[in-house]
C-alpha cells in the first residue's frame, strides 16, 4: 500500500515523539512492503518564528492533499504572551476545523503493566477502558464574539453549537459504542447550559436509531468526580469540545501517565489527523526523555482507521504492551522495579519488537 502521510511536529517534546512515531511507521513499512511518503511542515511557535503565522498556507494546503496528518503538539512559554491570533495553539485549532476534523477518539485503557503506575488505587483501575468522544470544532473555542470587550473592562466567549453539529458527534458516539460495550454516557451541562439542553434532547432523539446501545445523560462535575472514583463503570463519553478536552486529561490518570494517550481527529470519510492528548511538555522539552507511547499509538490508530492496516496497528500496540511487560518505561511513569529509558531507547526497543515479530511469524 503507498500512503503519503504530512507530519506536523510542532513545539517541544512534539518533535521528539514524532521522530519515534515515523521511526515506527518506517519499520512496518519495511515489514508488510507499504510504502510510506513523508512531507514534514511547520505548526504552532515554530511556525509563527518563521512565517509569523501559526498555521502557514503551504501546511494547510499539505495537510488537505494527504492520506493522513501526524500532528506532534504545539506551545510553549515563548509564546505565552502573544496575541491570540499569534498563539501557536492557534495554529492547531485552525488546522483541525480547517479539515472538519468534528470528532476526537480518545482511548483510555491501561496497560496491565501500568496498573500500579497510576496514583489511583490499583483495585479502582483494574479493568477500565473507556473511549472519550470530544467534539472537536465546535463549542466554546470556535464560537463567536469571543473578544475583550469596553476597553478591556468585559470580555466575552462564545459557546455556540449548530443541531447538525451535535447530531454528527452523537451520532460518531453511538457507532463507537456499538462497537464497544454499547454504553453511551452524554456529558453536560444541562442543569446550566442551553447548549447543553440542546444537546440532551438530541441525543434522546437519536437514541431510537441505536436501540442496541443503552444511554445515560451525566452532568460533567460528577463525571469528573466518577472517572476516578468509578472509572470502570464507563464505555463511550460523548461531551462538547471543552468539557472533552479536561476530561481526557484527567482520564489519563488512569493509565499512570498522559503520555500514554493517543487520539484520532477524524470526520466522514477515512482521512485523519492523530495527534498525542498530551502538550508540548516545556517543562522536559529538549531532555530527550519525553513518553514517546501516546504519539506511536496515535500512528497505530492512523493505520487502523485512515488506511484500515488493522495487522500492522496490532502489532504496534502489541509491541508497546510488551516492552512495558517487559518492565521498560519512561520517567513521567512511576513503574516498580522496572527500568527506565529514555524515548530514543524505548523507541529503538518497540522497533525492535516489530522486527522480531515479523521474522519469527
Ligand atoms: P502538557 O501536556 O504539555 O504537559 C503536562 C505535564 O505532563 C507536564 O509535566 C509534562 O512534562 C507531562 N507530559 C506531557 N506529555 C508527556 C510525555 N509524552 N512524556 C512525559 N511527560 C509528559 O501540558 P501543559 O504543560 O499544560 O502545556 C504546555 C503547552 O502545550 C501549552 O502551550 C499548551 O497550550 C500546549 N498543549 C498543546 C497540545 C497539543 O498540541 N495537542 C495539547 C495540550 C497542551
Ligand atoms: C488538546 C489541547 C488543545 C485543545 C489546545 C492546545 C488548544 O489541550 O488537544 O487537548 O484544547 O484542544
Ligand atoms: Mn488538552
């Protein structure tokens, strides 16, 4: 299979783990005789250095001729202070609606190997595994007035949703959870928001097109009390961009670090942008010891969902679960007596483990 794939490395410890993700791509190429092409473009701070723009014509106009996006992430404190339209996050926002990238897959689910690596009790973790649908180009980040307003004495956000809008991500949830354990919890405000009434009543209006799946409403202060008191009572989520957006890191929680989650930004068709839940990490930008998982997952789910290469997924994910069992982990996990690598060493070790794996099979 011949794929071209646009790589947006980004900020910080973005291109850092982009180097393992396209190291591990690179290796399942050359195993199961795909071809994979890479075009690399500039995003987010690197992009506003350079172009004064954090999202530069050429990288939207790449990302739309692709088969598929790698994003790495975008920020840091050098552009803290920049005007909004100048912010490297700025650049991000811009290219997933500029894709109609509506829907955010983020899987949570622990590596057995993890289970104690979490600060929440191992008991409480064991067996969770939940998938977080966040509305990805709507909501309070894309609604309009958002503005200082009266010489800077009122400001404004906007929290907007179209019908059509919410209809396409509920609808994305169900799917999901068709395919999982056919549970839907529907997180909101609804005891606040009209945005979140709206979103309510359209979810119990699609709820007779999935009469297989069983479906709750949940307010998002309790669910963000129940994700880490109950995490296993949970299948899909489905809830607005920014209530998704705190959630998921939250949930990361469970998995012993937010360096493990990985997440897929898609739409309709096949085409998609995966992308690491976790930021750019200033804090350990350049040390060379960033997780590299979350973003070589992402590239797992890259294959899997935008060029159906379910075989070389698995075998990614495999690999990832193995060098953990094997006892390997990066310093943002706190693993018991096991072994610390740094992300060019851990990448090498899951390279490793897809060669060996291909031979001997
Ligand atoms: P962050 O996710 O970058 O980091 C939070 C904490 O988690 C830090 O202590 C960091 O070291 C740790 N961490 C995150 N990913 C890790 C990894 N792969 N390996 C090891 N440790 C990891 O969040 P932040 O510090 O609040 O934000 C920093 C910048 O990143 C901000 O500019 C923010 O806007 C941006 N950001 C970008 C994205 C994105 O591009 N998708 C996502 C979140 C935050
Ligand atoms: C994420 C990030 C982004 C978001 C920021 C950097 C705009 O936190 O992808 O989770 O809030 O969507
Ligand atoms: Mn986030």
């Amino acid at each position: 299979m011949k794929k071209h794939i646009v790589l947006l490395p980004g900020d910080g410890i973005g291109t850092e783990v982009i180097q393992s993700a396209n190291e591990v791509l690179d290796v399942i190429a050359d195993v199961f005789n795909h071809t994979f092409t890479y075009e690399t473009h500039a995003i987010g701070g690197c992009a506003v250095d350079k172009y004064n723009n954090p999202l530069p014509q050429e990288t939207e106009a790449a990302c739309h001729k692709a088969d598929a996006v790698l994003l790495g992430a975008v920020g840091g404190p050098k552009w803290d202070q920049h005007p909004s339209h100048l912010r490297p996050e700025r650049g991000l926002l811009g290219i997933r609606k500029s894709l109609d990238l509506f829907a955010n897959l983020r899987p949570v689910k622990g590596f057995s190997k993890l289970l104690h690596a979490s600060p929440l009790k191992e008991e409480l973790v064991t067996g969770s595994d939940l998938l977080i649908v966040r509305e990805l180009t709507g909501g309070l980040y894309f609604g309009q007035p958002s503005e200082r307003q009266n010489n800077g004495e009122s400001v404004v956000d906007t929290l907007a949703y179209t019908r059509k809008e919410i209809e396409r991500i509920v609808d994305k949830a169900f799917q999901a959870a068709q395919l999982r354990r056919k549970h839907l919890t529907s997180v909101d405000k609804a005891n606040v928001l009209e945005s979140s009434k709206l979103w309510r009543e359209i979810v119990e209006e699609k709820k007779a097109q999935y009469p297989d799946v069983t479906v709750e409403h949940m307010l998002v202060d309790a669910t963000a009390m129940k994700l880490i008191t109950k995490p296993t009572y949970f299948d899909v989520i489905v809830t607005e961009n920014m209530f998704g957006d705190i959630l998921s890191d939250e949930a990361s929680v469970l998995t012993g670090s937010l360096g493990m989650l990985p997440s897929a930004s898609l739409r309709e068709d096949s085409f998609g942008l995966y992308e690491p839940v976790h930021g750019s990490a200033p804090d350990i930008a350049g040390k060379g010891i960033a997780n590299p998982l979350a973003m070589i997952l992402s590239a797992a789910l890259m294959l899997r969902f935008s060029f159906n290469l379910k075989n070389e997924a698995a075998i990614i994910e495999s690999a990832v679960e193995e060098i953990l069992n094997e006892g390997y982990h990066t310093a943002d996990l706190q693993v018991k007596n096991g072994q610390r690598v740094n992300t060019a060493e851990m990448t090498h070790r899951i390279v490793e483990y897809i060669k060996s794996e291909s031979t001997t099979s």
